[in-house]
C-alpha cells in the first residue's frame, strides 16, 4: 500500500487554488508540470495528485535529474543489461520499468542533457523503453510523468538548452506553486505543522511561539521556501529552552532582518519588529485593533513601547486625528472612547498636538474625514 503523501498545509488563495489544480489534475492521466522555486513542495504536490488519482495503489518513483551523474542518468531510467558498460554486473530494471502502472516523479528535468531529453521524449511518444546494452526493447510501461522544475523552460527553449517539442509534450497540465514569501499567511500553519511533526518524532512538548518571534518569521523572506522553514522548525524543537520560543532562539540567519540598500550603495540591515508587522497588518490587512494588538500586549508579548510605536504611526497618518485613527485601526466609531480608554489606562496615549498640520505619509487606503 502507498505511504500516505505529506498533507499541503495552507489557508491562502494561492495554496488552495494548488490543491484545486491537484485535483483536477487526479482525475486524468495527463502529464503535469510543476513550475517553481527549489524548496516550495514540488514533490508534495507530486505526490498529492498520485495519492488522488487511479493509479495510487502502484508505485511512486521518483528521480532528481540533476542528482544523477550524465552518465548513468539512462542507465537509471530506462535499465541496463550485464556487461553492458564497466561495472554493470547484472541486469538492472530501470525506474520507468519499477513505476509501470503507477507514477515517475521527475524533479529537476530542466537540467537534462539534450540526448537524454532526446531518449525521454522518445518514450513519452510509444512507452518504450530499450535498456542500456539490449537489442531490443522491453514491453511497453504504462508510467505517468510528472516532471518539476524551478527553470524558467521557455527561456532554456530560447536558449536552445531545451527540447520545445519536449517541453510541449510535458506541459499538459501545468501547476505553477508560488514561493512562501508570497503566502505568508501560510507561514504559522506551516510552523504548527512542522513543530508538531518535530516535537513526536523526538518525543518532546510542542513549543509555544512569542508574538515577536512570530513577527520575526513573518518579516523573513524565505528563499529557502517550505524546506528551509521546516529546517528551522527542527532546530527550534531541539533546542532548549524553559519557555516559548522567542526570538533569541531563532536562528540568526532568520531573525537578522532582511537587508535594504543604504545612500551610499551598501547594503544595511533594517529592522522589522514586532510593531512594524503588527502595523502592516491593521492598515494593510484590514485586520482589527482589538483582533490583532490588544491580546498580544495583553498577553505581555508585546510592550509599552511597541503599542506608542503602532499608535505614533497611526496618529502620523491621520494627522492627530484619533477618531480617525479609529477608522485607520479598522474599528467602529462607538469604540473611540473604549481605545482612549485602554491606551491611559496602560499609559501609552500618544500626544497629538505635534502631529497637526503634517504632511500625512501616502496611504494604501483613503481616510475619510472626521472632525476631530
């Protein structure tokens, strides 16, 4: 029986419409390409739309065709007979013959030599596969092709490093999967998962994780993708801590903010804390004070000083104007007084009078005037 694939973990549009397509593409034997950077889950997907499809109760196999040696890459896929190079001491089924009646998993099949694309679209055409050394071929296989990159394979076309009529015969159905920097929502899902996944494996309690280091994580831009988040999400379990994980625990790669370029050329280091996302996320998410702020601070992952930052932000915008910073922090006009309220309370009301008669900061949204 298949092992159960990994689960696509995510609540963005851009992971649902991945899981859609998976499916889709499980109720057909088309050959399907999988587009995108190294690291966002190629192989997850790959392996999804197996898991759905007819042929789930055959063979999975897969191949990295750029982890294999040019010279054994067809001896690999399509098998050898004994003797037929040095080193070739027995007849070998290659892994087109293993995944008959099932799947071939192909990732990185941009790398491919233009023979071996050659050999490939050869067989994509009958299903036959002749073994390194054999005078004739073998009977037909029965595979779906699913090949991944993270080329761009019409500019390798352009290039003339890539076979076009390959390339049309692969791109049936294609399914690009976006990096995780541009579904950053799907980050804390993602955490979850993999903290949990961690913590049973190596027999410890799932971490909690601070407001800040959340924060953090978000801000980080993740070229490495899911693979590099999951790497981190090891780490943090291994490690040792008496609380929830906070941003000391993140490794330095991670919570050194990302760099901007300076005046000068050089590239400096910005720091994007916990104010500053949780900022982002009212004026530019839509999301509430109350839903987004006021549990973190009550809750003390957030200080005095993160809360003046977001409101001194706010007040910048909308010129002085608290009730106006009320519509700005996407609550309803009744609360004005309950937010006057709670900031004296916790002493982090921010004078106004210094921000009137400012040139307000541009806006992602209009504010509609309010008197003051």
């Amino acid at each position: 029986m298949a092992d159960r694939p990994e689960p696509l973990i995510g609540a963005s549009v851009a992971i649902r419409t991945v899981h859609e397509e998976a499916e889709y593409a499980a109720r057909s034997d088309a050959k399907v390409l999988l587009t995108g950077e190294s690291g966002v889950g190629k192989e997850v997907v790959a392996r999804l739309i197996h898991s759905k499809s007819r042929r789930s109760h055959a063979a999975f196999v897969t191949m990295n065709c750029a982890g294999v040696p040019e010279s054994l890459l067809e001896s690999e896929l399509f098998g050898h007979m004994r003797g037929s190079f040095t080193g070739a001491f027995r007849d070998r089924t290659g892994l087109l013959e293993m995944a008959h009646g099932g799947t071939i998993f192909m990732d990185e099949i941009g790398e491919m030599s233009p023979r071996m694309q050659a050999l490939l679209l050869r067989f994509l055409e009958g299903g036959e596969v002749q073994r390194v050394g054999a005078e004739r071929h073998v009977a037909p296989v029965n595979v779906r092709v699913i090949a991944a990159t993270n080329r761009r394979l019409l500019d390798r076309i352009a290039e003339g490093a890539f076979r076009e009529d390959l390339y049309y015969r692969l791109n049936v159905i294609h399914i690009p999967i976006p990096p995780l920097r541009e579904r950053r929502e799907d980050i804390p899902l993602l955490l979850r998962h993999f903290l949990q996944q961690f913590s049973a494996r190596y027999g410890v309690g799932v971490p909690a994780v601070s407001a800040e280091a959340m924060a953090r994580l978000d801000a980080y831009d993740w070229q490495g993708n899911v693979r590099e988040l999951r790497n981190v999400a090891e780490r943090l379990v291994l490690r040792p801590r008496s609380g929830p994980i906070g941003v000391e625990d993140i490794p330095k790669e991670i919570s050194r903010p990302p760099s901007v370029v300076a005046a000068t050329g050089k590239p400096v280091m910005a720091v994007p804390g916990v104010a500053d996302v949780m900022y982002d996320r009212i004026v530019n998410g839509g999301e509430s004070f109350w839903m987004v702020v006021y549990p973190v601070f009550m809750s003390r992952d957030m200080t005095r000083v993160d809360l003046r930052q977001i409101v001194t932000r706010g007040l910048e915008h909308t010129r002085g104007n608290y009730k106006i910073l009320v519509d700005l922090f996407n609550m309803p006009p009744e609360d004005y007084k309950r937010f006057l309220n709670f900031l004296r309370k916790y002493e982090c009301q921010v004078p106004h009078q210094q921000y009137r008669g400012i040139s307000a900061p541009p806006m992602q949204r209009p504010l509609e005037s309010q008197p003051a």
